[in-house]
C-alpha cells in the first residue's frame, strides 16, 4: 500500500477504508471510514493539507491535491469519478464529480451537486448545492432531482461495501 509520510506529515487512514497498493497517499492526509481509494489515485498533502470525510468513493487515477499551506477539502460520501483532478477546492458532501473532470483551485461544489464527466470548473467558481455543471469552462444546466439522488445513493453504497470487501476479498496471482 502507498501510504506515505513526508517530512514531518503523516496521513491518518479512517476504519474500514481500502487504499489500493498502486495508489499514492502522502503527507497531511485525512482519510475518513469506509473510503475506497482505487488504483492510480493520488492524494498528495505534501505541501498542502488534505480533508476527506466518511465514505469516499477516489476513483482510478483520481489527482488530488492542495497549494502550500493550503486546504482542499472533501465531505462524505464524495464520489470522485475515474480520472477526475481536484486542486485546492472545496466539495461538499454527496457531490458527484465525473470522469475526467477538473476542478480548480478555490472552486466550491455544493452539496448533492453534479460536475459532468470531462467538466472544467474554473478557480473561484462556485456550483450551489443540487446543481449540475458540465462543459469547458462549466455552467450550470440544470437541478439535480429527487430520483439523480435515490440512483447515486445506490452507487455510493457500492463503493462503500467495495471498501470492506476489498481489505479481505483482494488476492494478487502471480
């Protein structure tokens, strides 16, 4: 597992989360329970602080870092899609960041919100909560909806209960 102290910042992994072995974890890391951090994910707290609540879903090749002295924060039960790059910005909890997607520093995405897969959300922008974003740089297009949330909720458990079987069901064959 790549879970690394740097200097004098060592990151501290909640109950029941699974790093994956090929995944990065490095310095001033917070890690809530029942994360799943999947292969190729980087969450770097070298120079900057990391936050990231309960039930965290730190997809494939997920970047996540922080300016110098700085802070990016996560809520719970985040969903940080396949690729997806989050730099010193602030995403509160249950939001839905997609596949490819960047958000840039200072940006702040609301609760339940949605950034679609490939969006770019520019520094200082913000997405308020249940709105989705998508486009280069991203907009708002519309309101997440009752049955978005009911659909996601499904697929955070997934991830959730993917975080417990991993630690045990996970057996490499050379």
């Amino acid at each position: 597992m790549g879970i690394y102290r740097f200097e004098s910042r060592s990151p501290e992994i909640g109950r029941n989360t699974y790093i994956s072995n090929t995944a990065s974890v490095i310095g001033d890391v917070v890690l809530g329970e029942e994360c799943y951090v999947a292969p190729g994910a980087v969450v770097k707290g070298d120079y900057g602080t990391i936050r990231i609540g309960d039930g965290c879903s730190v997809q494939d090749n997920v970047v996540i870092h922080a300016r110098p002295d700085e802070i990016t924060a996560i809520g719970s039960d985040v969903t940080l899609g396949h690729g997806c790059i989050v730099h010193n910005a602030t995403i509160k909890d249950n939001a839905v960041i997609g596949m490819g997607a960047i958000v840039s520093d200072y940006a702040v995405i609301g609760e339940w919100a949605i950034i679609a897969e490939g969006a770019v959300v520019r520094n200082n922008f913000e997405v308020p909560e249940r709105k989705i974003a998508a486009g280069v740089p991203a907009k708002i297009i519309g309101d997440v909806k009752d049955e978005h949330m009911k659909l996601l909720l499904r697929y955070k458990q997934i991830y959730r209960d993917l975080a417990k079987r991993y630690k045990t069901g996970l057996v490499r064959i050379d």
